[in-house]
C-alpha cells in the first residue's frame, strides 16, 4: 500500500451524518441514535447519549443523501459522560465492498477541499414562528436537513439574521428547532405561487434535540414525500 493510500485512510474529515449504532453488553442491548464528528476509511468519532465500552464490536448504520451504508466496528476510546453527546473513537473492523464503495463516494468530495457539511434531502412540511414578533405563523417545506441547520421553502421574505422558531411536521410527530436565517435565494424567473428558499442556521441544540433530529433522519426513507405542486414549481425554476 503507497503512503498516500495510507494517509487517506486515517485523514478524518469533518463529515456529520445522523447514524444508528448498535451494539450488546451485558447490561443493555439495542440502538442508539447518534452523529458522526468526522470520518475516514479507517473509522469514526460519533457523538451517542451514553459511554459504551471499550472494545465493544458495534454495528453502524450511516444515513446519507443516497441512502445508508453500513460497517462493523470496535469502540477504541470513549469520553467521560457529562450535559451533552459522548465522544466515541471507532475503528472499522469489516465493510462490504458495496458499502465500502459508498464511503469512498462520501470522502472523495472532502478531499477535493469542497465544504464538509452534508445535508439530507427532507420534504416535510414546516410553521415557522418569528421568534419576539407578533405575526401570524408562516407555512412551508424543508428542502434539506443537516446537525447545523435547514433549508426552507415559504411564500414570503425574510430578511437576513430573523430569528425563527420552526415545528417540523414529521411522521413521527412535531419537532421543534430554533435558528437563524442566513441566506436567502429569489429566482428572477419566480412565479407567485413559488416559494423562496431561506438558509437557517440551527441556534439552540441541546442533545435531546440532537437525538430526535438523528432519529428523524435515520427512520425516514429518502425522500420523504413529494412537496405540494407550488413547491415543485419552486424547486424547478430555482
């Protein structure tokens, strides 16, 4: 093996994918919902809601756009429990050539220096509350969901920095998240039934909230739903 091959396979890159991570002790056994921090070839650092053992094999399966892919693995270090998310180190220990090809699929982009957010697509609809003012609420769709935040689809402007509180009105039931919104896209070729698509940065996640976005987004099947004709319209002309 060359030494650039060798370099790739330990590099970690800061990829966050909602995953499932299963594995048995002599106490509890079962899934837990979780987040990557960063991933490689090799292995992963994943946030889960309580300390697993060391050496413990666990069973991974991540979420992404084109849908999941799977590996075994070994718990080779683990943070102390506190308020938030425990840190795991894991190292793969097997990968199906398949799902082997879908990680490299996942890495290649972060290694070509492109951002390293990675977000799911989501068509679910959405009320959207501006946060401290006195207005009626705003509907609309999610267009993609990530740890960090969310696109949405709704029929009218918001400026740049509006404080939003946001209920996604999902399968399993509401979700409520707070952020931010940091870009705004207006197609000149908009028709008015279209919806604007707004960028939200998330504001306030604790782990609760951490987990039943992880959750969401692991039990989901991709995608979702269709959104409603007018923002089909949106999606096609933006």
């Amino acid at each position: 093996m060359s030494t650039s091959s060798v370099d790739q396979r330990l590099t970690r890159y800061p990829i966050v994918l909602p995953l499932l991570c299963t594995g048995r002790t002599p106490s509890r056994s079962g899934a837990e919902v979780g987040w990557t921090r960063n991933l490689s070839e090799s292995g992963t650092c994943l946030l889960l809601p309580r300390r697993l053992p060391l050496t413990l094999p666990v069973h991974l399966c991540f979420q992404t756009d084109g849908g999941p892919f799977k590996a075994e693995g070994r718990v080779v270090w683990a943070g102390q429990p506190g308020f938030d998310l425990v840190r795991h180190g894991v190292a793969f220990t097997r990968i199906a050539p398949d799902h082997r090809h879908a990680l490299r699929g996942l890495l290649l982009p972060q290694r070509n220096a492109r951002p390293a957010g990675v977000r799911l697509s989501a068509a679910l609809p959405v009320t959207c509350r501006c946060r401290g003012q006195a207005r009626p609420p705003i509907q609309g769709w999610t267009g993609d969901i990530s740890r960090g935040g969310l696109s949405i689809g709704i029929p009218q402007v918001l400026p740049r920095a509006t404080d939003l509180v946001v209920t996604l009105h999902a399968p399993s039931g509401p979700l409520t998240l707070a952020g931010t919104v940091i870009w705004v896209e207006v197609s000149k070729r908009r028709t008015s039934r279209a919806s604007i698509r707004h960028g939200l940065q998330s504001t306030v996640l604790d782990a609760a909230v951490e987990l039943a976005l992880g959750r969401l987004l692991t039990m989901m099947p991709r995608p979702t739903q269709s959104p409603p004709p007018d923002e089909q319209e949106a999606l096609r002309l933006a």
